[in-house]
C-alpha cells in the first residue's frame, strides 16, 4: 500500500505524531475522529492505531480551548460544519443536531459525546423564575439525589442531557426546557401561545393526559398543552386505518357512537382533545397517544386533505373483523382487531 507523508490541513486532530495520507485505504474502516464507520482515503497514525476519515480530515475544526471541564471531562473540538458527518443527538438538550457543534473525539462508542454551539455555550449559572430563591448552576446530568426512588418528570423521563440545578430546593430544569421558544405565534392551532416555565400539575388539552411541568398555555384560547404536544400535527395517516386522522382539541358528544378508542378499546375523555377519522362516513375516535404511538404510526403528516377522499364512502364499512391480535402499546399489550377487506 502506497504511503505518504503529507501534513495535514488542520493539525488539531492528533497532536503527538504526523499523520500519513493512505490514498486508498483498503479496509472498511473506523475513524477516531467522529467514531464511524468510512471506505476511501484516510490518514493513519500506525504507533497510536489512529485513523482520520479523509472527509473528516477536511472539516474546519479547532480545539474548544474554553469549554468548561466541569461539564466535560476530556477536550472538545469546535466543528464549524459536520457535513452531516454526525448522526447523533446533542448530549445537553438531546434534540438532532445541525449547524456548527463541539465535539469529544476521546469518548468512543457508545458513550458519544456532542454538543449544538448554542448548548455548549450555555451560561454556567442562571437567575431563573424557575427557582425564584436560588441562581441555577448548569450540571451535564441531573443529580445522583435523583436516582433512587424519584417521581420527578426528569427520573420518568430518564433525562441524562444537561440540567439548570438547585442543590438546595433539589430540582432541576432540562437544558431543552431551558432553550424552548417562550412565544410562538404562529402555530398549527392557529393562535398565539406562551411557553410556562413552573412546576405545575395540569391535564393537557390536546392528548387528555396529566402533565407535572413547563406547559404550553395558548391565551386567546383558554388551553394549556405539553411541549411534545404543541407539534402535533392536524392531519396523520395510520397504518391502521384508510383513512386521514385528524386531530382536535374539541370533539363534539353527537359526531360519535361510543368513546372508545379503536386501537386500544378504551374509553377517550371528551374533555380534552383527540384523533378521529376525517370521512364523514366514519365515526372511529383514537386517543392522540394510541394514534401517535411508533407502532401505529410512522410519522407520515398530511398537509392538505383531500375533500373527495374525506367525503368518499368509508372503505373500512368493507372491512370484516378477522380476529383479535395482541399488539403493545408502550408496555401494555392490547387487542388489536385484525381486518381484511371482504372484496
Ligand atoms: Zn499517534
Ligand atoms: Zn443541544
Ligand atoms: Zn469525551
Ligand atoms: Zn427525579
Ligand atoms: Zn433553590
Ligand atoms: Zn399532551
Ligand atoms: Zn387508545
Ligand atoms: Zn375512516
């Protein structure tokens, strides 16, 4: 195999030894830098067993000098643009990452360790309404205190990103939380919305389930939703049903049969919102959990509907009960009707 010698462009990479260019590496190999798997040229340093991608090699990257040893224990890399190199969610707030990042090149698989620049620089100790008698201090984890036997939304969760903390009052803030708009004007809903940044128990308007923290309250409209709820979207399709699934905040008493949620068979509180077919012809309703769960749902949004499929006789009236299937619904198991179409 034919080696070079060539500097490299940005010497930050591997500090103790030079690097040497193999035009044609001839393995699958696995680069030290960003911790994947890469086929194509590569720099090697044979005495540390280090290899460097060559599209990794290319990357504009500095050493974050400034970056806080408290939140991190080994030296981070500024990386002004990953070319989509990094695949992996941001170790603070645990959202995708985009845009200019930090990076560990010391943590290996699967401990990988990334930051967005706006998490990374994050203020170390905050004034927050949140705690109103303590400064917060960012912690890369919430407290061991946590761990043992506590209800707390994070412990349920299972949050490991970033925390604003008060060792005193013993409760912590997520980064994510921390970094949500606090307005939103424009909304799917249509209104304006303001973000609620408290400890405070509430019943969600949009999924009709209890909620213990930093909820979304949309004014005009008199409705408080959870953060993961306010991106629900107002048109799915499930893989269980034909047709357009929309949701409401408001589902009126004489639109339906029974309240009860057809993927579950359990009873929807008209109270709060939920999911139901968008035919006229068809009067199935589906908790907005049940119909957003990952089994039955692959992420598919409809952004127009469709007036002559919405109105279109309901194809599933064809559809005969084939038998009950169990199926889990996070770690519930549930009868599942299995249909076929009779044509
Ligand atoms: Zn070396
Ligand atoms: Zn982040
Ligand atoms: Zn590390
Ligand atoms: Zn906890
Ligand atoms: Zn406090
Ligand atoms: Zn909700
Ligand atoms: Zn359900
Ligand atoms: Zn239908």
């Amino acid at each position: 195999m034919r080696r070079v010698r060539v500097p490299l462009p940005h010497y930050p990479f591997h500090p103790p030894h030079p690097l040497i260019l193999l035009p044609n590496y001839p393995y699958l190999g696995s680069c030290n830098f960003f911790e994947r798997r890469f086929r194509g040229f590569a720099y090697r340093c044979d005495s540390c067993d280090f290899d460097l991608h060559g599209t990794c090699a290319l990357l504009q990257v500095s050493v974050a000098s400034n970056f806080p040893t408290c939140l991190h224990q080994h030296p981070l890399f500024f990386v002004q643009n990953h070319d989509e190199e990094v695949i992996n969610d941001c170790c603070g707030c645990k959202n995708p990452l985009s845009g200019p990042i930090y990076h560990c090149s010391d943590c290996t698989y699967p401990t990988i360790f990334n930051l967005h620049k706006k998490c990374a620089e994050s203020s170390l100790e905050i004034q927050h309404p949140y705690d109103r008698k303590h400064p917060l201090t960012l912690l890369s984890a919430p407290a061991a205190t946590h761990r043992l036997d506590c209800s707390c939304y994070l412990c349920k969760i299972q949050w490991d990103g970033f925390v604003y903390s008060c060792s005193i009052c013993n409760f912590d803030l997520t980064l994510d939380d921390f970094l949500a708009p606090k307005e939103i004007t424009f909304s799917s809903h249509g209104h304006h919305r303001v973000l609620l940044l408290k400890q405070i128990s509430f019943v969600c308007d949009s999924c009709g389930i209890a909620g213990d923290h930093s909820p979304y309250l949309y004014i005009m409209c008199n409705l408080v939703v959870h953060k993961k709820c306010i991106s629900m979207p107002r048109n799915i399709m499930i893989t269980r049903h034909h047709h357009v699934i929309s949701h409401s905040f408001y589902l009126q008493e004489d639109q339906f049969e029974d309240w009860m949620c057809r993927i579950c068979y359990e009873e929807v509180d008209m109270r709060y919102g939920g999911c139901c077919c968008s035919n006229s012809d068809c009067i199935y309703i589906f908790h907005v959990h049940c119909a957003t769960n990952k089994a039955i749902w692959d992420g598919t949004i409809i952004s127009e509907v469709d007036e002559r499929c919405k109105e279109a006789p309901c194809e599933y009236r064809n559809l005969i009960t084939d038998g009950v299937e169990q199926m889990s619904i996070g770690e519930d198991m549930v009868a599942v009707e299995i249909k076929k179409c009779v044509s």
